[in-house]
C-alpha cells in the first residue's frame, strides 16, 4: 500500500467513525423527542449499517491501527 492508498483508507476510516458516532449521539435525542418506534428502527439500521461498513473498512485497510503502527 503506497502512501496515497494509505491516506484514502484512513480518510475513509475517518469518515465512517464521525458519521457513526454521530448517529449514536443523536439515538438518545431521538428517543427524548419522543419519536416513533419506526423512526428509532431506521435509525438504528443505519448505525448497524454504518458500523458494518467501519467494521469491513478496517479489515480491509490490512489491520487498521497495528499495521500503521509497525510501519
């Protein structure tokens, strides 16, 4: 993996962690507003989404945080 590579996995990373801690922030603000089991239901889809995607980004980044470690 070449330095640019590098870079766009961990933008990538990067990007995948704000949106998820975003979305799990938001959770209990949805739920004090009082919003439909539904809307909760979507919205805990896309963290499971999101989380997933992270998840596969990391794997596929060649170990995340170790390997960039060892470099």
């Amino acid at each position: 993996m070449n330095a640019i590579e590098y870079d766009h996995d961990t933008n990538e990373i990067t990007d995948a962690l704000t949106q998820l801690k975003g979305l799990v922030l938001v959770q209990p603000i949805l739920e004090a507003r009082g919003v439909s089991n539904q809307e909760l239901e979507r919205h805990t889809v896309e963290i499971d989404r999101v989380r997933s995607r992270l998840a596969e980004l990391v794997r596929s980044s060649g170990g995340g945080v170790e390997s960039a470690a060892a470099a």
